[in-house]
C-alpha cells in the first residue's frame, strides 16, 4: 500500500487559510508546532505506509515534502490529473488523501482499508451528517442528499486496483458537480435522476452503478468517526483543528 498526498493550489483566488496565517500554502501553517503537511505524513505512516508521496506546485510545500521523507510530484491541471500521475508513478494499491485532512488518523486509515468490500476496484470513505454533528457539533459542511442519508467526503480515497484507472475521468466529473448530486443522478440515465428527485435513490447505489457504467467496482465506506469529514478549509476549520489537535496532545501526555 503507497499514499499519495494531494497539496496542489486550485487557480483563481487565493487560499483563505494560507492568507490569513500570511505563508504560501495551506500545507505550511503550523497546528500543534508542526505543519499541517507533516500531521497527514505522521498519521499514514503511523497506519503502516511507508511510501509516500506528495503532489504539490509550490516550491516551499515541495521541499517540506522532501524534508519529510517523501517522494515530490508533479501536479496536473487538477486532482483528478494529479491523481493520474500518483497512479502512474505508484501503482495500486493506492490510497489517496489531501494536505489539509489535518486531523487524520492513522486508525482511519486502517478503518478504512478495513471496511472496504473485497472485490472493490475504487472506495470512497464518506462520513453521514449524523456522525459528524455528534463528533463535532456545530460543524458547517456540504452534504449531499440522498436516501441513505446526508453525506460529506472524507478525503479518503482508495484505487485499489490499476483498473481504478478508468474512474480517474469520471472523477473530474464528480469534482465539477460535488456541490449538484443531481447532475451526478443524471448522468446515470433518466430513471436515476427521477429515483433522486423522488427521493429514493440511495449514493451507495449511485457510487455502485457509476463505477458499473465505467467497468470498476465502486464501493461507499461509511466512516466510524465522524470528524474523518473535517478538514481546513476555512479560517474558522483551522481554529476547530487547532484546538482538537491541542486537545489531543494534552490527552496523550496524561496517558
């Protein structure tokens, strides 16, 4: 099992954590005496990964990476590009996750692998709102609707074949409609999308038949913890991550 890290800079406006704490990338700012990179690094090779690599464009996150003991990469014209290239360069099994999944853990990690079905080409770890609101009331996410329930990503992805390959287009379908599950529903055929609009139509069925209409076995995990689904986005994400991580520190020296 290799991992790949994605730390790249989405165009346009800049990033308003980096901005805020004033350095040139998220994957910079310190939490906990450590940036945020090195505490994605620490939990996966805490769950058992030994090879892993970071994709990311800007110089300073590039060196870190190598500071840290990791292979640098070149970043596509997005993630879904720049997982083409982890893939290539890694093979699979691949797992994939983000600079800014801050509170990882590495119980996560081997949760996730844990959880996913035998025979899945590609797993997606999603957590449902109840799991989040109970682990971290208050948190503001995006959802997605569906009738199993309400759901946020994880950042947590796994390619566990080399026929993953084949869901890497269909991604970068999946990253311009996160925020309109419809338009996902749509693309599975008239019957899916009025299954959604009525109400009935489950995402682990909408994951299962996306990957059957690309030639993969797609599989939704569930996650365990809730607060798998809270990364830093924002200001105020970095604030929550500030303080969980402190707690987590104090935690561990009274153990």
């Amino acid at each position: 099992m290799n991992a790949l890290i994605l730390a790249g800079s989405r165009p346009g406006a800049p990033d308003p954590v980096a901005e805020a704490e004033g350095v040139a990338h998220k994957s910079l700012v310190e939490i906990a005496g450590k940036p945020m990179l090195a505490h994605v690094v620490v939990a996966l090779r805490e769950a058992g990964i030994a090879r892993i690599a970071v994709s990311a464009s800007d110089p300073h996150v590039r060196d870190l990476a190598a500071e840290l003991g990791c292979e640098v990469l070149a970043t596509g014209t997005g993630p879904s590009a720049s997982v083409a290239i982890g893939l290539d360069t890694l093979g699979a099994p691949l797992l994939v996750t983000t600079s800014d999944h801050a509170l990882l853990k590495p119980e996560w990690v081997r949760d996730f692998l844990a959880d996913t079905p035998e025979g899945s080409d590609v797993a997606i770890l999603l957590a449902r709102r109840e799991a989040i609101e109970a682990a971290m009331p208050g948190s503001r996410r995006t959802y997605l609707r569906f009738a199993d329930g309400h759901w946020s990503g994880c950042n947590l992805f796994l390619l566990a074949s080399p026929r993953a390959g084949l869901a890497i287009d269909t991604w970068k379908m999946v990253e311009a409609d996160r925020k309109r599950p419809w338009r996902i529903a749509a693309r599975l055929g008239i019957g899916m999308l009025i299954g959604y609009a009525l109400g009935r139509l489950t995402l682990s069925d909408a994951i299962g038949r996306l990957g059957r209409r690309i030639g993969v076995t797609a599989s939704l995990v569930a996650a365990r913890d809730g607060l798998a689904a809270v990364d830093v986005d924002k200001p105020s994400d970095l604030a929550d991550a500030r303080a969980i991580l402190s707690a987590r520190a104090s935690s561990n020296l009274k153990h």
